[in-house]
C-alpha cells in the first residue's frame, strides 16, 4: 500500500540527504506526526537558523530485536545493576543532555517536550542503577506501536561502564513479546558502539517499509509509571 503524503509530503520528494526540512514550530504533535514518518527532530544548534531540523537518514539505523549481541562479559556484568522503567526520567534526559558531553543537542526546547510526551505516556526511559541506588546509566525513547524510537542513552563512565548496554538489554527484554519480530529500535545513525550490539544500516526506503508494518503493532506492555526518584 502507498504511503499518504504527511506533513513532510511524499518521501519520493524529499532531498538526498539526512536533513529534510527545518521549521520554527515544535510541538508535541508535530513530533508524534513525524515519527509516523520516518523523522525525527534534532535542533540546528550551529547552523545560525536557531530552528529544529527535521531528519530521515539515507541510511538509517536499526536494531533488530533478535539481532542483540550480548557478550557473556555483559550478562555478567548486568547482575550488578537493576534496571527500571520510568522511575527517573527527568534524570534520564538531564544526564543524556549534560553539556559535557560531546556534540549535545538536547536543549530547552527538546526537554519541554519529550518531557509533555513522557507525561503523556509516548516517551519512556529506561534506567540502571547500581548496588547503591545510584543512577548509573539509561535510555529514553518514543514509543509508538511497534516502535520504539531511540532518542539518546548515557553512562557514568566510573561507576557504570556498562550501565547504558544494560539499559538496552533490559528494553529488548521488555519489547519481546509474540510481536517481537514486526517490532523494531530505531537508533537513528548507526555507530561503531552500535555496531557493536548488533544495529544494522537499512536505506531510507527499506526503514519506511519497516516502519508501517512496525506501526501496525500493538504497544507493548510498559509497566505502570510509578514516583520518580528523587
């Protein structure tokens, strides 16, 4: 079946290159539009547009669910950590968006409205903690059907080497159900570090395909949001 045009229009009209558009709106439904689109936000913070980009990689990253690899170093490893969900995710996105860190793009904008989108159950996270109740690594991501669309990840380089692949160990675990195998994790650009886990590149064309079968799937069962961690 042909894909209706959305805000973005027909993919077949949108440039050779992973930046497909940019706009001064940005808001929730504009973003939950977009990822039923293949695109995702991140802001042109060095382009002087003050503006958000709008992205659909030529070459997208993926993981499939059972295409993880987990070492049997990390297996072990994991049995320090606890993982939850939804216990800490303002803590989450203040860590994945520290300024520290390398090549931030997480800014006020982004934190207001993943923050709305997590009350409103469309965004969740992941955290791992350590033996002593310290927050150590996580994830957080989009949800939407089959989808999960993974927004950023950290670890505390001291206290949780491997605190953000257990973050996404234990998100596969909760993904695989009976509809594990339409399921996928959206990781945007693949990286060695993804690579390693077992992410995969798929053209632009091929993530769109995945993406409405994907869609099409029920979501999963997210556990019920508790009091976050202080």
């Amino acid at each position: 079946m042909a894909r209706r045009p959305g805000i973005f229009g027909p993919p077949q009209s949108w440039p050779a290159q992973d930046l497909i558009a940019f706009s001064a709106e940005f808001d929730e439904a504009l973003v939950l539009a977009a990822y039923t689109e293949g695109v995702f936000p991140m802001p042109l913070h060095e382009s002087g547009f003050g503006q958000m980009g709008w992205w659909s990689p030529l070459h997208r990253g993926v993981l499939p669910l059972d295409a993880l690899r987990v070492p049997r170093s990390l297996r072990k490893s994991a049995h320090h950590y606890t993982t939850t969900v939804d216990a800490a995710f303002t803590q989450v996105l203040e860590r994945c968006g520290d300024p520290a860190r390398p090549h931030g793009w997480i800014d006020a904008d982004i934190r207001r409205v993943y923050g709305t989108l997590h009350e409103m159950g469309r965004v969740h996270s992941v955290e791992t903690w350590d033996t002593h109740g310290r927050l150590v690594g996580g994830l957080y991501g989009v949800s939407l059907g089959g989808l999960f669309a993974g927004e950023s990840m950290f670890h505390d380089p001291v206290l949780g080497r491997d605190a953000s692949k257990v973050a996404l160990l234990a998100l596969v675990e909760l993904l695989a159900d009976e509809h594990a195998e339409d399921r996928i994790i959206d990781v945007q650009w693949q990286t060695d570090h993804l690579a390693s886990l077992g992410a995969i590149e798929v053209e632009r064309d091929e993530y769109l395909g995945l993406l409405g079968e994907a869609l099409a799937v029920p979501e999963p069962a997210w556990p019920a949001r508790k009091e976050e961690h202080a």
